[in-house]
C-alpha cells in the first residue's frame, strides 16, 4: 500500500533521514521506534506532503502522494494541531472543509466517534478548556474523521494516562478490524510489542532493524541467545551504536 | 490549485468570521451608531429640545460706555431679543463676591490718542457664540472711532479691512468641485485605511494562532500553502467587503428613517446625486482596482512576516510596519500631488511602483493630473508583480511557520564549531560592550547638560554684584572654570566608578621617564599643530571659537592674564584629562587598547563640537592615549595637555608683543626638536616601533546597539555641524 525508497532529507550539513525504504502492507499496523530526533517526524511529514525530500520516492498504491490521494491519509501530529479558541465541532468542521467532507457527514461521524470515547459532552467545548487526554482524543477524531485508508500517528500515546491509552489502543484496534492500514511512532516498546505486526527501528536518521515483529524476535541474537523481546534488541541495537 | 479546497475553506472561515459572536455585537454598535449619526437632528426634535442659540437664558448685559456711541449698536443689535437686558451704566459696580453668573459687562474707553480700549467683564467663561457676537458688535465700534478719528467714512474703512477678492482659473487642470473631491479623496483614504487595518491585523493574528497552535501542521497535510494562504487572504477580505455592505445598509436604513422625518432630505442626496460627475465614478473604480491589489500584495506580505513570529503581540507589532509604510506613502502623495504642483516626470515613473500606484495615482485622477497610459501601466505592473509577490510569499510562509529554516540549521552548525567557552566570552563581552556604552552616553549626555546650563547661567552671573569687586572677563572665566570642572569631573567620577579595580589607570613614572614621555608628545603636538594648519586651511575652518568677551589680551589687567591661564590651560589640562584618558580610556582599555584609544580620541573630538578644534582633539587624542597607555600615569598627559593649551594662551596674551611671541616660538621649537631627537634615539634603540595588532570591529559594533550611546553621539554630530556653520558665519 505504501512504499518508501531511499528516503533521505537533510536540513543543511544535517542528515535528518538518511536513506531508508519500507514498504506498509494494507491492513496492518507498522511500528516505528526511536529516541526523540532519530527521524520518525520528519519521515511522516515528508509522507504527508508537508516537506519535501531531499531524494527518494514515496508512492501510495503505486502513486505519488499529491492531492486527492493525500486526503485518503488520515494524520495526528506529534505536538498537537487543535486551534483553542475554536470548539470541538468548529474545529471538525473546519478540518473536514479541508479534506472536501460535507457538513452533515462530519457532524455523524464526530458524535460517533465521541460517543466510542464517551466524551459526548464536549462536542460545544472549546479545544482550550479540555485536558490533554481528551485533547489527545479529539485529535485522533481529527485524524480518522474524513475515514482515510492510511492513518499515521506520531506519538499518539505520549503524555497520556493509562485509561486514556487504553482507550486510544482499543480505537487502533478496531480501525485496524475495518480494513484500515495504521502506520505509528512510539518510544514505548510495550504499545509496539502490543500493537504492531511489524516495526522498524530508527537511530540518527539510520534504519538499524526493520521487519516482521515477530521474526525479529525470535532471531535476533544477543550473546549467541534468542528469543528477546523488543525492549532487550532496541537497548542492545541502539546501545551498540555508541560503543 | 485545488479550487474546490479554496472555495471550502474560504466558506467556512467567513461563515465562522461573519456568525462570530464578537463580529455580531460589534455589528449592533456599528448599525445603533450610523443611524444615529444620521438622526441626530431628528432625536434632537424628538427630545424637544430647540436650536442652542446664543443667550438661550436671560442674560444682562451692562454696558460702561466712554465712546457715546457705544449705545445704539447695542440697542440694535438686542432690542429684538428678549432674553437679554441691556442695561448702561457708568462704572463697573461688581467683585468676584456679588456677580452673578449671567452678567456680562462689556466696558469702552478712550486712550490718550483716541483709541478703543475694550474689557468684556464676567465671573466665569462665555460661551464661544457669545464672544464672538460681542467681538463683532466690538469690531463696528472700533471701526466708528477709527473712522472718526481719521476722518474718513465708516464704510471705506470697511473695504480697507476687507481681504482682496481672487478668483483663480487653472486651465490645464480640472479643479471644478474641488471640495467635494477633496472630500471624496479624504474619505476614500480613510476607507482604504481602515480595510487595509482590519485586513492586516487580521491576517496577523490568525496567522499567529495557528502557528503557535501548530494546527498549520494539519492544514498543510491537507492543502499546500499557496491554497492556503490564497483562501486565507480571500476569506478574510470577503468578511471585510461584507462588514462594508452591512455598514452601506446601516447607512441606508438611517438614510431611510431621516426621510421619514425630514422630507427635505430627499431632495438633498438626489443634488447631490447630481453633481457626482463622470471623473468621481471612474476615480471610485480605478480606486476599488488598487485597493484589491493592495489589499492582496500586503496581506501577502504581512502573511509572510507573521509566519516568522512566535506570539500573537509579535504577530500584532508586525502589522504596525506594514502600516506605518502605508501612511507615509499617503503623507509623501498629499504633498506631492495637487492642483497647484506641477507633476514631474519622476513622479509619472514613481506613481507607476505597485502599492505606491494606490495611493499616488487616484489621488492625481482626481485632478485630472494622470493620464491613461500611467493607469494602464500602473496596472500591468501590478498584474505581473502579483504571482511574483504571490510565490516569493508563500515560500518564506511555509519556511517560516513550519520553522524548518535551514537558516536556523546554519547557526547551530556555527555554534557545534564554537566551544562553549568561546559563546560564553563572546556573551559576557557583548553584555559589557552593551553597558560601557550605556555609561559613557549617560556620562556625556551629563557633561552636556551641565556645560549647557552652565553657558545659561553665565550671563546673569557677569551682570551681577561681583562685577562691582572685579572685571567681566575675570568673572566669565571664573565661571567657565567652575562649569568646567563640573561637568568634567562627575562623569568621570561615574565611569572610574564603573572600571573594575584591575584596569584603572594609577601607575606612576619616574621623573626622568616622565620628562622624555613629555618631550616626545610634546613633538607630536608640534607636528599636529602643523597638520591642523594645513588642514584648517583647506576645509575653510579657520575661525575664532572664543567669543570677544573671554578674550583677554595685553591690555587687561593681571588678575584677567592669570584667569585666562588657568581658564584655558590649566583647567582643561586637569579636568579634561581626568574624564578622556584616566575614566572613558581606562574603561575602555578592558575590551582591547586600540579600542580605547580609538573611542577617547574621538569622543575628545566631538566634545569640542566643531571641525577646527575637533580635527586637532582627535589626533592629539591618539597621541595623549598613547603615552596615557604606556606609563598609566595621568599627570604626563595633564602636564603635556597644560603645555599645549598653555602656549596657546601665551601666544593670545602676548599677541602684541613680537619679541615675547618670538621667545614661546623659539623655545616651543627647541622643546619639539629635544623631543623628536629622543623619539627618534628610542627608534634607534629598539629597532623601529612594535605595533600589536588587535581586532576591535566586532566591539565598535557592540557600542552602537545601545541606544544612549547612539542618542549621544547623533546629538554632538548635529551640534558640531550647527556650531560650525555658525562660526563660519561670524
């Protein structure tokens, strides 16, 4: 479904992403890993179109990601994109204006998703008086609202109580039931173990290990041992680097 | 370009601008306002309150009459009006304590020559009306005795005060209606303005919001920025065209509700409907043409400035540029543009310039200055600039608001080279750079005003009991002595205050040295002495700076000889000295010598204020911070500075006496010549001189961020080139 070659961004002499390639398949959920500035962001927003590579291709179903096909893509920003003066259903409206959706079916969809959250009350609050999990919340309304085929999360569970992530975790889950490809970031190895079927781990811009989760599990070798999980392999990778 | 994105979002932000609660009410207010203001008359009659007329209570007049003629002009002028009570008397009969409030007392006498001396009498103010009906009535009196007086009739008189009747006819240029066209240009400025506010400040907090809310990061996942900024712009100036439709309507309705009460009025816009010609159409249009480009280029503009800001009060300072450019290009085209001025060439190409085009060519349109070529290529500029100015925006907007700069990556780049030590140095230096010209600006700025008060003082000084005991000159430098050492000696006090311990210059040399470091300076002086001469010569600025008063020659007593001497030699010497090399040099010596010397030879100069003296005080400056630097012993440079001034003042006492004048030459010869055959052994001695190299630009940089230090020196640059003119002119 989505396919990355040689993508490399550089800002000046600093290589932000350098040279990497995955391929997302439909309907499955990739996890991406790293410490903060190995390149997750950078390497969604070139996705969405909101900065352009250095070199490398990126297709979506063999196409290059332009217009129509970018509003098939559903995205929550890492550091949140809600304007706070605006109110929850102003704030909707407005982002599905942007992805060409009609009024009538953003108001549906919005008191749906509220609902699955139980968050119903908010729908007339304004994004300032709510807290950071129910902002966190709306904001992945706001990414799955216009029900793109592609979801891409940056951190959706950074900063947000356990009860809060689980819910998150149970609305990946049944995106994932109705047939949508999900692509996220995360540095907490459990929410990938958990989540994802497969992963790649970044390191200063570098793809250090990437493929089926399961796989890289069980083969992955440390001191001549298998069988470690996700955690032990990602300290072992990235610690390695530094030796 | 996504039309269909364009045309949603533009939708739903000027549905959301224009169903906004705050939109609404300030709506209300508009609409309650306009109609209002329309009405007023009608809500006047409404109230049933009447014309406010002059003397609208019962009033007395009391007239005190010396003239004899006084009596009928009043008599006519309020024998119809009942309110008022005249009443002539032949003295002013109230105090503060027993007039009342609507007494008026107006009195006529007679000088010695026959004319009117006139005093309007009451407790409190009149009213403006009031005033000016006495005045009138007033004037006509005057005018009766005059006219007696001169014995000539009252109504040629008249004619003689009449201003001459002109009747101008311009027959190249259309200035028929002027005053409604005046009118028309004014309010068409105003209503460009306000859109032009609205719009900016609009785009600039909106702008602002979505940046620090970061939902750009969305919005751009969905369009790019040239549709966004595109549909930014047009929503927002489609919410301003509506708030001006409304505004129309406001008017309209209050238009409306004013017929209803005054028929009157109906006849009044259909003449003025009338006399609207064919010039103010096609001005209104072309006019509405610039304003959507304006509007456009500088919301562009403002779109890619804001982007760069970090809050919303940045984002609203932003928005001030822009205007403040706009103004000044109005102000530039009111006075460059009238029936009166002629239009140069210059101005065509000038009015030609897009946003210039706005406020230029209208306003030549209206008179009839601007031809149809200037429009149509004013026009075509604009049309080609717009998707230049379009793209260039766009771009520095989505660099800006996303902060992805490779600006920024550049200087962390430059900091990873630095070490952190280096950044630190760098950071303490800009800090005490910063501050060094903070005090040295606040201290001159002190200097100033106390020579400047001083010189304000002095000649209240010279009038007054001591000049009984001894003479003016004796005084006036007595004084000027005095002034001197106030002023030199606290800020200097300031900045030694400010010098850390370990660069204050106190060191002391030994006799010997001393009197070699003398002689040597000494030679200098000679030889800039000469270079001034030469200097003075060819830029012409050979005057004298003493005024006549100080001037003391052969002829004055002795008291004024030594007074003289130590006005001119030694007070200078000390106190000059004390401020120059010991506080701003030593202060100054922290960031590097050649700053130092370079800063207190210049300041030297300019405290002068004039080129004559300022040209000698800076190179004397280097020389006197030369030895200052080298032994640290203020008492050299005061003893060389003495010797220098000295032999001035000897040269000015004795300037009749040729043998004495030929003595100081003689002996300011063979001091030079001692002095440069020492100069020249030490060059021997040490292999020629050792000079160190320094980098001091960064620091001279550093100085003029403060801004007393910038104020101070724009204030002596501008004093000097005042003082020199008017020295040249004596």
């Amino acid at each position: 479904m989505l396919e990355i070659k040689n993508l490399v961004k550089s800002f000046g002499e600093n290589t932000a992403v350098d040279n990497i390639s995955f391929k997302v398949e439909k309907g499955e959920i990739y996890g991406l890993i790293g410490r903060n500035g190995a390149g997750k962001s950078t390497t969604f927003r070139m996705i969405l179109g909101i900065i352009e590579p250095t070199s490398g291709t990126i297709l979506y179903d063999n196409k290059k990601i332009k217009g129509e096909i970018s509003d098939k893509i559903g995205y929550l920003p890492e550091e949140g994109s809600l304007i706070p003066s605006y109110t929850v259903l102003e704030l909707c409206e407005y982002y599905g204006s942007l992805k060409l959706m009609k009024s009538e079916d953003v108001r549906k969809r919005l008191i749906e998703w509220l609902d699955e959250f139980n968050v119903i009350e908010y729908l007339n609050k304004k994004v300032k008086d709510l807290s950071k999990g129910n902002k966190q919340k709306i904001q992945f309304i706001v990414s799955v609202l216009h029900n793109p085929d592609l979801i891409i999360l940056d951190e959706p569970f950074s900063g947000l109580d356990p009860i809060s992530v689980d819910e998150l975790k149970k609305a990946v889950l049944k995106l994932k039931k109705e047939g949508k490809t999900i692509i996220f970031s995360s540095h907490r190895m459990e929410h990938i173990e958990e989540l994802c079927e497969s992963v790649m781990i970044l390191d200063k811009g570098k793809a250090i290990l990437q493929g089926k989760l399961k796989e890289i599990e069980e083969n992955y070798e440390i001191d001549g041992k298998k069988g470690h999980n996700l955690n032990e392999i990602f300290i072992n990778k990235v610690g390695s680097l530094y030796e | 370009m996504n039309k269909r994105k364009i045309f949603e979002i533009v939708k739903f932000n000027v549905e959301k601008n224009v169903q906004n609660k705050g939109f609404v009410i300030l709506n209300i207010i508009m609409c309650l306002i306009i109609i209002v203001s329309v009405n007023l008359k009608n809500i006047g009659n409404i109230l049933d309150s009447h014309d406010i007329s002059l003397f609208e209570e019962d009033y007395r007049i009391e007239v005190i009459d010396e003239t004899g003629i006084a009596y009928d002009f009043f008599e006519n002028e309020f024998k119809d009006n009942e309110m008022v009570e005249l009443k002539f008397e032949a003295q002013n009969n109230y105090t503060k304590d027993n007039i009342d409030d609507n007494v008026i007392i107006v009195e006529y006498k007679l000088d010695d020559s026959n004319n009117l001396i006139t005093k309007f009498i009451t407790k409190e103010g009149m009213n403006d009306d009031q005033y000016n009906k006495l005045l009138d009535i007033t004037t006509k009196i005057r005018n009766q005795v005059l006219a007696l007086n001169l014995g000539i009739e009252v109504s040629k008189l008249e004619i003689i005060n009449q201003t001459p009747e002109i009747e101008r006819v311009m027959l190249g240029v259309d200035a028929e209606n002027s005053d409604f066209k005046d009118m028309i240009k004014t309010f068409s400025v105003v209503i460009v303005y306000m859109v032009l506010i609205f719009v900016l400040s609009a785009i600039a907090n909106e702008i602002a919001t979505e940046k620090i809310s970061k939902s750009i990061e969305y919005v751009l996942t969905s369009v790019d920025e040239k549709e966004y900024l595109l549909a930014k712009v047009l929503s927002i100036t489609i919410t301003i065209i509506i708030q001006l439709v409304y505004s129309l309507i406001y008017y309209m309705i209050g238009n409306a509700i004013n017929n209803l009460f005054n028929i009157s009025a109906i006849s009044n816009v259909e003449s003025n409907l009338q006399s609207i010609d064919m010039s103010i159409v096609s001005y209104i249009l072309v006019l509405a043409g610039y304003l959507i480009f304006t509007v456009f280029f500088l919301s562009m503009i403002q779109a890619a400035i804001s982007s760069k800001t970090t809050s919303i009060t940045e984002a609203s300072n932003t928005t001030m540029l822009l205007l403040m450019i706009v103004v000044v290009l109005y102000f530039i085209s009111l006075g460059a543009i009238g029936p009166y001025i002629k239009v140069t060439t210059f101005m065509y190409i000038l009015s030609c310039i897009p946003i210039v085009s706005t406020f230029f060519v209208p306003s030549m349109m209206i008179i009839g200055q601007a031809t149809t070529l200037q429009i149509i290529i004013s026009f075509i500029l604009l049309i080609i600039c717009t998707p230049i100015v379009f793209n260039i925006c766009a771009k520095k907007f989505k660099y800006g608001i996303l902060d992805y700069t490779t600006k920024n990556k550049k200087s962390k780049n430059k900091k990873e080279e630095k070490s952190v030590k280096e950044i630190q140095e760098n950071l303490m230096k800009k800090n005490d750079v910063k501050r060094f010209a903070f005090v040295l600006g606040f201290s001159l700025l002190l200097w100033f005003i106390f020579e400047q008060i001083g010189g304000l003082v002095i000649p209240y000084l010279v009038n007054s009991i001591f000049s009984v005991i001894i003479s003016e000159k004796s005084i006036t430098w007595i004084y000027y002595s005095i002034i001197s050492i106030i002023s030199f000696i606290i800020p200097a006090k300031l900045i030694i205050s400010y010098t850390d311990k370990e660069y204050r210059l106190n060191k002391k040399v030994d006799f010997k040295r001393g009197i070699k470091y003398i002689l040597v300076g000494f030679c200098f002086i000679i030889l800039i002495q000469y270079l001034e001469m030469f200097i003075v010569d060819k830029i012409g600025s050979d005057y004298q700076v003493l005024t006549e008063s100080m001037i003391v020659s052969a002829k004055d007593s002795l008291l004024d000889k030594i007074l003289f001497f130590i006005g001119i030699a030694v007070i200078p010497g000390i106190f000059e000295e004390l401020l120059l090399r010991k506080a701003i040099l030593g202060y100054g010596k922290k960031f590097g010598n050649y700053f130092a010397l370079l800063t207190s030879a210049i300041i030297f100069g300019l405290l002068h204020m004039n080129f004559q003296q300022g040209i000698f005080a800076v190179l004397i400056g280097i020389v006197f911070g030369i030895i200052m630097l080298k032994t640290g012993d203020i008492r050299l440079t005061i003893s060389l500075h003495i010797l220098n001034n000295g032999f001035v003042a000897l040269s000015t006492l004795f300037s009749e006496n040729e043998i004495a004048l030929f003595i100081i030459e003689i002996i300011t010869i063979i001091l030079a010549v001692i002095g440069g055959i020492l100069f020249i052994g030490y060059l021997i001695k040490n292999k020629g001189l050792k000079i160190e190299k320094e980098k001091f630009k960064q620091e001279y940089k550093m100085l003029f961020l403060n801004y007393t230090f910038d104020l101070v020196i724009v204030l002596f640059v501008v004093l000097t080139i005042v003082s020199e003119n008017m020295l040249r002119l004596q």
